[in-house]
C-alpha cells in the first residue's frame, strides 16, 4: 500500500507542551505524514502553528464526527481535539522531484528523486551513478530517459543500466589505458559490484588499485597517472600522490 498523509481539520484545540507551554483554539487543517510529522495549519502564510517533526508514536482517534490526536517526542507533547464537526481524509502520497519521462512498463510519470529515477505509478525504479545529470532526449531501445555520467571522460547512457551498463562503457575506453605506478603492469578497469575502480593487473602480487573519481580526465600528473577534474577541484588518480599534492611547504 503506498504511503498516506491523512488531514484532518476543523474547529480545533491545539495544545503544544514542551519548553514553552501553549494552547491555541481556531479552525485549522492538521497533516499527519506518513513519517509521522505533524503539522498544524491556521489561516495565515506557509508556516504551521504547532507542529512535531518525525514524533516517536501519533494516536488518532475519531468517530466520524470528531476526533482527537496526541503525538510525543521525547519531552514534547502536541494534543489537537475538534470542538465542532470536522473532516477526516487520508490520501496517497510519495517522493516529489523532477519529471524526466514516462514509465516504459506503465505510462505512469518519472521523477528523479535522490540518486534514483522512480514511477509514480508502479514500483520501477532506475538508481543513477553518482554525479548523474538526466538529459532530456530518451532511450531509442526502451524509451527511458538518458543521462549524462563523467568516469574519465563524459558518457551519455540509458538510465537502465541492464540496457546500457557504465561499467562496460567505461572499461572499453580506459581498459589498459594506463599502467600501474608500482610495478608497471596495465591498470584494469574493474567493476565486481556496480562500483568501478582500476586495479593493477598483477594482482593478486601486486594490490595497488584506485577508485575511478567521478570527473573526466583533463592531463597526466607527473606521477604517470592521469588528473581528474571532479566537483572538489582537480587531482591525481592517486589521492595520496605526493608529486600532485605536496604535504608541506617546509618538506621540499
Ligand atoms: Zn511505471
Ligand atoms: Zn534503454
Ligand atoms: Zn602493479
Ligand atoms: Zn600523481
């Protein structure tokens, strides 16, 4: 079943006690989130007049013609009880974010939400590489949005990576394209559970190995490895690479 915020509303009593003690009477609409978020709305502007974030337990009570809430959290309590004859709903909710497309499997709208690509509708749901920008043209295979993902250079890929996998895209363009810094065997572009890093092909003599930085490759480092430019700013491969990123002033 999918989540539910319920709303309530009516002539209310609305008693807040915590480190300031409150009591407060009008007609308000009080939402209950599925996280249990309390929020208690009067007539005026975006901001609730009571309210309780994430509360450990809420307790509804309600008969048709009235109802009574409390909910708790920690040495908080905020009490709402209808004086007069009042409404009582509970709708579907879910995750907003930004439409990117139509739901291959069910028509239903796709928004990206946290790192993910989910249906509305129907519980498909596409997780995005990190630094993933969604691009506005679609998938001529499944008809899923595309996207944009920098692992060295950029790589514009379908978001379903059963139909167009990061990985392999990856290894095809940087597989041997540089050569490890301790022994000089290729550097592997290697992917055993979803994430990518290069590792030296002598292992398991040889253990030198890199996580492959979300950026695209810009020059070589002094060192023979090649730099990244990333969201924090330009670096060696080899985040510990001390010909990139001298320790002190006073060493040299
Ligand atoms: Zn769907
Ligand atoms: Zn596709
Ligand atoms: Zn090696
Ligand atoms: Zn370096």
């Amino acid at each position: 079943m999918p989540p539910q915020t319920r709303i309530l509303a009516g002539d209310c009593t609305v008693r807040f006690e915590g480190t300031r003690d409150r009591i407060q009477r009008g007609h308000v609409v009080v939402l209950v989130k599925p996280d249990r978020t309390v929020l208690v709305h009067d007539a005026d502007g975006y901001q609730p007049v009571a309210w309780l974030t994430r509360p450990d337990d809420v307790t509804i009570e309600h008969d048709g013609t009235a109802f009574s809430l409390r909910a708790h959290a920690d040495s908080q309590e905020l009490l709402v009880t209808s004086n007069a004859a009042c409404g009582f709903e509970s709708f579907d909710v879910s995750d907003a974010g930004v439409p990117v497309g139509t739901c291959p499997d069910c028509d239903g709208p796709l928004i990206r939400v946290r790192g993910e690509i989910a249906c509305l509708d129907c519980e498909e749901r596409y997780g995005l590489p990190a630094g993933a920008t969604v691009l506005d043209d679609h998938c001529e295979e499944c008809g899923l949005p595309r996207m944009r993902v920098d692992r060295g250079d950029a790589f514009e890929l379908c978001v379903d990576y059963a139909c167009e996998s990061l990985s392999a895209a990856v290894r095809e363009r940087f597989d041997e394209e540089w050569t490890c810094p301790d022994c000089g065997a290729p550097l592997r572009v290697r992917s055993p559970d979803g994430r990518i890093f290069l590792g030296c092909e002598a292992y398991p003599d040889c253990e030198t190995s890199f996580s492959f930085p979300a950026g695209t490759v810009v020059d070589d480092c002094e060192c023979g490895l090649p730099r990244f430019r990333t969201a924090s700013g330009e670096r060696c491969l080899d985040g510990g690479c001390e010909v990139d990123q001298p320790r002190t002033e006073s060493a040299q």
